[in-house]
C-alpha cells in the first residue's frame, strides 16, 4: 500500500501548479529579452568589422588565457542566475538544476558563430570547453551541495594599455570592461562558514579568496609588445572577501542586489604574487 503521506497533497501540488503557471511565462520572456539585448549588445559594441567564411582559430595562447576565465566565470553565473530563476518558478530542486544547469554553456555557445564568421578571430573550441565547465562547476555545487560553496568573481580596473590600441582594448569603459584583459581579475572564493560548525565563531560573511590576472597584453605577438617595451606576465592574489549572500537582511531588494554584486569581488588588501616583483602586498585591490 502507498504511503501516502509522502505523495502531495491536491492543494499543495494546485499551488505548485499555479505557481508555474503564472512564473514560467514571466521567466521566459525575461530570458529572451536579456540574452538578445546582449547579442545586440556584443554585435555593436565588439563585432563591428568585416565578414569572413566561418572558420576555427586555436586562440588558447592569448591573453595569458583571462579569456578563458572570462568564459567560465560567464557560464557559471548564468547557470546559476537559471537553476535559481527555475526554482523560484517553482520547480524542484534537482529538476532545476539539471534544466537550469547548463543553460550559460547554450547561451554562450552561439558566440562562437559569430566569432567563427570574425577575420581577426574565429571560433574557438577551447571557449566551448571553458563554457561547459563553467556550467558543469555550477551543476556540480548543486548536486554536492544544494548551493554554491566555491564561487567565481571578477573585477575590473582600467588601465594605461588601452589607449595604445583602443580598437581592441577598448574605447569607452564599456568597451575596456569586456577587452582590456589587462585589468580584469578572476577570482574564486570560498564560503568557509559552509564547512564549520554552526556554533564556530569565524563570520559567515568573511571568505577567503584565490585571483588570477596578467598584465601588459597589448598584443598576442611578443615582438610586437616588446616593440612597446612591454613583456607580458602573470599574477596571482590571496585575499579575503565579503560573501553579501549571508548577510542578513529582511528587505527583498537587498537581497535582489547582493545577489546580483555577489558576482563581484570587492576591493579588499591582497597579497599578489608575480614572476617580475616576487610578493606585492596591495593596500586596496580590486
């Protein structure tokens, strides 16, 4: 005989029912306006040459490879923003991690069309594999933890680099914030109070955090940037940062916002590590 306390009850799954009914229209509309927005977005503001025949680049050696970071950090985030939309449309747990999980490696994916069809570029496999991990990272945490324990960050500065080639790096700060990989961070930091004790006394908010970034990429040939007497290197960064996710708060627009900052990391003292200077303590680092 059926245990029936374990089946729903017909109120409850009506609720369910309506719940998905009203949410599901709301949440697939707004998906389809932001992601064209943001292939309109990207066509102005990146694909603004010439034409080419479809075609693969292997671009993995560029850049000291914050383009793949940048990939990653994209699709993990998008993932996350669709299992987290599913769920608050109503759908369970696993169902919206595994439909939600790897909706930044599809939305992300089709970039490489229009990378592949770009004479100065091309479509790249190693940015269809940093997509999938992202994705996967996500869909991992999930499954493990039924939330996100280790979160990928980014940070932004400009630098004196895009003004030698702003056609590349960059113009406006719109521009630099997605090009100029000379200031971008990536950062992965870890919500320790996850793994403590509830009565351990290390605040919940406080997490430690790894970045990685590169500077004086102007060019991907290394005459070219020696000709501008610049050598390219990387940097490493052991830091803390806030996790807003646990701070507490009743007001639901908070919440939205931190939700949303918490795909950033916030200037905070770092110690940074690189090949040129051996250990770099930064007051305020961001």
């Amino acid at each position: 005989m059926p245990d029936t306390a374990l089946q729903p009850r017909p109120t409850q799954a009506a609720d369910t029912l309506r719940l998905l009914n009203r949410r599901l229209p709301v949440l697939a509309a707004g998906l389809a306006v932001s992601y064209t927005s943001t292939l309109y977005l990207l066509g102005q503001g990146w694909y603004t040459g010439e034409k080419a025949k479809f075609h693969w680049f292997n671009d993995l050696p560029e850049w000291k490879q914050l383009d793949k970071a940048g990939h990653f950090w994209g699709a993990f985030h998008e993932s996350r923003g669709a299992v987290d939309m599913l769920r608050w449309a109503g759908i369970p747990d696993r169902q919206a991690t595994w439909y939600g999980g790897f909706v930044g490696f599809l939305l992300q994916s089709p970039i490489e069309l229009l990378d592949g069809r770009d004479p100065q570029y091309g479509a790249s496999a190693t940015d269809l594999a940093a997509n999938f991990l992202g994705s996967a990272a996500l869909v991992g945490q999930q499954l493990a933890w039924n939330e996100v324990r280790l979160m990928p960050k980014y940070s932004f500065h400009t630098t004196r680099y895009a003004k030698l080639r702003p056609n590349v790096l960059g113009r406006s700060l719109g521009e630099q914030y997605l090009k100029d990989y000379n200031g971008q961070t990536y950062w992965l930091c870890a919500d320790l109070a996850a793994w403590l004790p509830p009565e351990s006394r290390w605040p919940k908010w406080l997490q430690p955090a790894v970045g990685y970034g590169a500077q004086q990429m102007v060019y991907n040939d290394r005459d070219a940037n020696a000709a501008l007497g610049l050598h390219p290197y990387r940097q490493y960064y052991l830091t803390f940062d806030v996790n807003l996710m646990r701070i507490p708060t009743r007001s639901k627009l908070l919440r939205r916002v931190f939700y949303v900052a918490s795909i950033f990391h916030l200037p905070a003292p770092a110690l940074e590590f690189n090949s040129r200077r051996g250990f770099v303590m930064r007051g305020l680092y961001y």
